[in-house]
C-alpha cells in the first residue's frame, strides 16, 4: 500500500502503514480519534467547508481506513495512494462507497429550517420529531455502542462517544439553534435510588449540558427527564438545575410533566420537559403554551392499535415454570403491601410505561392466543404456557415511543428492549418541540 508524506492545503496526508489492518474495521470507541466513522460521517453530512486543518486529518484519516477495509473485505488488491483519499475526501460520494450514509430511513431534509445537536441521543427519539420539523442534526453523542449501532443504521450518522471528554466536545459547532437532550435519568428516577447531583457517573451529566450551553449559546434549549426530578429532593435538584440554567443565560418556562398516551401513542408514559430561551431573545417565557393534548377519551389509541398484525415467534411467549416464577414474586409482594410484579394488559387500553430493566416487559404482559407452534426454539423450565401470555415485542416498543415501522431494529431483542425503554416519546416530544420554534420562529 503506497504511503508518502504530501501536504495539500498544510494538511499532511502521510498516515502509518501499520494504522491499516485486515482485521475489520472499528467504528465505536469512546474518543473521536478512536471512532473514525463518527468523524467520517459527520463530515459527509456536515461538511460546509469550514473545516480545520486538525479536523481534515482526522477526516483523511478516516477515510483512508474507510476505503483500505472495503478493499480488504472485497478480496481486492488495491493499491490506495495519496491521490485517491484526497479526491474521497474533497468528493466523498465519486467512490459510491458511502452510500450507506446516505440511504436511510430518515435522511435530514435537504432544505432545513434550523439546526440542532443531539446529546445524549439514545437511538435518535429527538432526532427523528425535530427531523418532522424540518431541522437538521448537526452533532451527536451517545455513549452506548449498541444505541451507536442502531443510530448509524437509521441515520447514516454514529454519534461521538463520550461527552465528558474534551476529545469528543470539541467536534460540536460553533453554531446551532437547538440543544436538545434526554439526559440520563436513573439519578433521579423513582424506581433508582434517587441520588440525584450525588450521583457522580449519571446526576453530573447535567452539567455537560450546561458548559455546552454556556460557551455555544444556542437560541434555545429542549430537556427532558423522569417525572421524579421533579420531586427529587423535595424539589431542590430541579431548583437548582434551573437556578444553573438562568444563569448559563436563558430564560427558563416552568417545567411541566406530560403523558405520552395525550399525544397519540396507547402508552402511560409521564416525563417532565424543561424548555429555555435564550435571554437576549426577549422571549416571554409566559408567551409559551405546552400542547393540548391531542388524543384524549375515545380519540385515544388503544394497545390494539400498534399491537403484531400476525403471530410472533414463540420466543416471546412465558414458559410455564417462569409464570410460576412470576405469579409466587407478585404474591408475595401482595402479602407485603407492595403493588409489585407481573402485569396483564388490556390490550383495548394503554400500556404501562416501557421501562428498562427489573420488571420492565412483565409489567406489560398480554394475552395472545394466535400461537400456533409451541415448540420453544429457546432453552426454557417447562413448557410454553397455552394461556396466551407473551412478552411485547421490540417493534411494539417501537410503537409505544412512536417510532415508524421504517425505523431499523438492528441489534438483538435485549439492547433492542433497553433502546426502545430508554428512548423518548417521539409524538410529545415533536408537539412540544414545535410550540417551542414557533416561539422564536424558526419554523
């Protein structure tokens, strides 16, 4: 493979041999140096010509690792000169080997209304209601490599990892319109143990949020978070997120708790949403309304609605040793005084919120005797139960949050579950999201 030291533009292009390997290429790692296709594909889809010497080296760096692997898993024999990463760079899409970027189920719209950055982005719930708006994510992060997996498939994007690293911080742009975040809410969940700004791994991250906001200044702002920060401590964790944010320079809406089954989704699902405006805007934070809700009483959709159309695999169904299981757990919660264990939905009402973890898919069994086959294709106690009761499945989830069905599940059933369980509503977020960019008309 020819290497040879060659500057374009002050850029030098000579990058080590040994730096490509036959040995598959690497995409998720917790830097930007480290994930290569993060720098990559923010690159093609953001490039606008204002791009550092540093970031070009990056870029060519990438690349380079791009093509040698595609080479190497195509059994060719192809030698990569200089020439070949400048001209991938400088017209990334002549090679027709960054297609898969680019053809995905949710591209950005071509003519975008605002920009926006997506922290903390799970596996995009924010990225597809703002895309809805007509606005353009111009940076990601995400720590989890599964989420990173799923991100890449739907949106030709991998977030960057890490966000408390300088290395990955430093990629956001100068500028945008919008944050937006659901930052980690197990510290102040109230199914977790509630710690809150003592959490040092999770409560903290709030304060990446606010440095961002701090040294970029977007117009405005977009958070979301478990309904328990706003009692968490009584009350002084929010207080003070909120002291943190007028101070970082925005004028803060009070925030409010909404319901995911008011706005089109069979799912009880409470978050508290916490909407700011930048203050030299002038924005009367009285001026902004939550939206009605738009599915109420008989308007709203049932569990039927975004239930299997035919039968599911049996995988999904309880064996009979595990309902044993289940149904001893939930009695001896009951002797206790405790409303703890597995749940039974109608399937004509909402479900429970999709949660991860601990009891989170028995907590939203249902009844569905369209089996067929009870032959278990997974190691099971017993045997396949013939009442009917079987797990949701991962596209269900989808449903429940308000994900298409073009929306790609690509990792297994368990990371799928966590995804969907961690994500956020995309319809009350999307309804939200619009009173806010009506508000300072970006759209």
């Amino acid at each position: 493979m020819a290497v040879k030291a060659e500057k374009r533009d002050g850029v030098k292009l000579h990058i080590l041999p040994e730096e490509v390997t036959k040995d598959g290429l690497k995409i998720y790692g917790e830097t930007s140096y480290e994930n290569h296709i993060a720098v990559l594909s923010h690159y093609l889809h953001n490039n606008s010509g204002k791009v550092s010497d540093e970031q070009k080296r990056e870029v060519i760096m990438a690349i380079r690792e791009f093509l040698a692997r595609k080479e190497f898993r195509q059994g060719k024999d192809k030698e990569l000169t200089d020439e070949d990463i400048w001209t991938a760079m400088e017209s990334p899409m002549q090679y027709n080997l960054f297609d898969d970027f680019f053809k995905v189920p949710f591209p950005a719209p071509e003519s975008p209304k605002f920009t926006f950055i997506d922290l903390f982005a799970g596996i995009g719930g924010f990225r597809i209601a703002l895309q809805n708006l007509g606005g353009k994510c111009v940076y990601s992060s995400e720590f989890d490599v599964k989420a990173q997996q799923s991100y890449l498939a739907n949106y030709g994007e991998m977030p960057f990892g890490d966000i408390t690293k300088e290395t990955t911080k430093r990629y956001i742009p100068k500028d945008f319109d919008i944050l937006c975040g659901g930052f980690p809410c197990q510290a102040f969940s109230l199914a977790g143990h509630r710690l809150g700004f003592k959490d040092e791994t999770r409560g903290t991250l709030f304060f990446e949020i606010e440095a961002i906001l701090r040294k970029h200044q977007p117009k405005a702002f977009f958070l979301e978070n478990v309904k328990g920060l706003a009692i968490h401590d009584k009350g002084r964790t929010l207080k003070t997120i909120l002291e943190h944010l007028d101070d970082a320079g925005y004028d803060v809406v009070p925030p409010q708790i909404l319901n995911a089954m008011d706005y089109g989704v069979p799912q009880h699902r409470e978050r508290i949403y916490i909407i700011g405006f930048r203050k030299d805007l002038g924005v009367n934070v009285s001026d902004f309304h939550y939206p009605e809700p738009t599915t109420t009483g008989d308007k709203r959709p049932r569990f039927r609605d975004v239930m299997e159309e035919n039968e599911v695999s049996v995988k999904y169904y309880l064996s009979t040793a595990y309902m044993e299981t289940l149904i001893r757990h939930k009695a001896r919660h009951e002797a206790a005084g405790h409303g703890f264990g597995y749940k039974i939905i109608d399937i004509d009402g909402v479900a429970n919120a999709i949660v991860v973890g601990g009891m989170g898919r028995e907590c939203n069994l249902l009844i569905d005797k369209r089996l067929t086959n009870f032959t278990p294709i997974t190691r099971i106690k017993g045997e396949v139960n013939r009442d009917g009761i079987r797990k949701m499945t991962p596209r269900e989830w989808a449903r429940l949050q308000g994900f298409p069905d073009t929306f790609k599940i690509v990792v297994a059933d368990a990371s799928a579950y966590k995804q969907f369980g961690n994500s956020v509503a995309i319809p009350a977020v999307q309804a939200t999201a619009e009173k806010e960019l009506q508000l300072i008309g970006l759209i």
